[in-house]
C-alpha cells in the first residue's frame, strides 16, 4: 500500500509538473512583449501593454513556481544548503532526508495551507480582483497557494516513505528522488 501510494503521488507529481513546464513559453513570450511594448510605447505615443498583460505575465510565474514546487522537489532539484550532507554516507542521508521532510517539510506545507484557506475563501466570497485599472482576478490565482502547498505536502510524504522503506528493507526499486 505505502509503495502504491508513492507511485501514485509520483506519478501525479510528474504529469503537473510536466504540465506546468510549458508555462515557461507564455510566461517568455508575454514578458518578451511587455519589455518591448515598455520601451516602444512612448516613442510611438500609444500605450502597448495593458495591466492585463502585466498580471498575465506573473500568474504564469506564480504558476509556474507554486504548482511546479512538488516536481522540482520530487527531482531533488530544489536548493539545498549542502555543507556536510554530500560526504555523509547514504543511511544518513536518508535519515536526514526522511526526519526534514517528516518534522519540516510536512508540517511547514500543511500549516500554510491552513494558514491560507482563509484568505483564499474570502478571496472568492468577495470576487476579489487586482486594484490596478483593468488587472485580473486575484482569486484564481489565490487558489494556488493552498493548492500548491498541498501537493508539497503530500510529495514530501511520499519522498519520506520511500526513504523509510530504503532505511529499513534496503532499496525497494522505486525510482531514486
């Protein structure tokens, strides 16, 4: 059952992550025009970006980063602060690994989520928007954030089962972090 529940949470890790990858060529693209619309804009005398765009342009990053959290962390690719970690040998690795993701990580996740919901849920009571002239909605993207720190969670459990059955049945031939 735990290993099912590492597959499934792995699987589901990869797909949005590798979903969200491709947000990169929007989020450029929108950012390629606003840098140039910023700078043609007053040469020309008309305005060619809008508050829209602007916004457009850090939801995607917002998405980007937030729902892409869980993937980069499944890969091991998240900044980590390596001092004495890399000469240790692997049981302690995987002691560390699974008591950070166990004691930190999970709890971190689970009361900034909750800390969130609130804000989230006034957030769509009140349809909330952007106060800038003709910016988006805030409450999708608000959203996110319990999401995001959700699917964290969940990934950093995943990550601490899988350490706790190579600690104690040796390697189990699921994929490596």
């Amino acid at each position: 059952m735990i290993r099912r529940y590492i597959q499934w949470m792995d699987l589901l890790t990869e797909k949005i992550g590798r979903l969200t990858m491709w947000l990169v060529i929007p989020m450029t693209l929108v950012a390629a025009y606003n840098a140039v619309a910023r700078f043609t804009s007053q040469p020309l005398g008309m305005n060619l970006s809008s508050n829209a765009l602007l916004e457009v342009q850090w939801y995607l990053f917002s998405i980007l980063f937030l729902v892409g959290s869980a993937y980069v962390y499944k890969h091991d690719s998240h900044v980590r602060v390596d001092v004495f970690y890399s000469r240790c040998p692997k049981q302690v690795k995987l002691w560390v690994n699974f008591l950070g993701n166990f004691l930190l990580a999970i709890p971190f996740c689970l009361i900034t989520a909750w800390a969130c919901w609130d804000s989230t849920i006034h957030s769509w009571e009140v349809l909330e928007m952007s106060p800038d002239p003709g910016g988006l909605p805030r409450y999708p993207i608000k959203s996110l954030i319990p999401l995001s720190f959700l699917l964290l969670a969940l990934q950093s459990l995943s990550l601490a089962l899988r350490d706790l059955l190579e600690l104690y049945q040796g390697s189990d031939g699921l994929d490596s972090h």
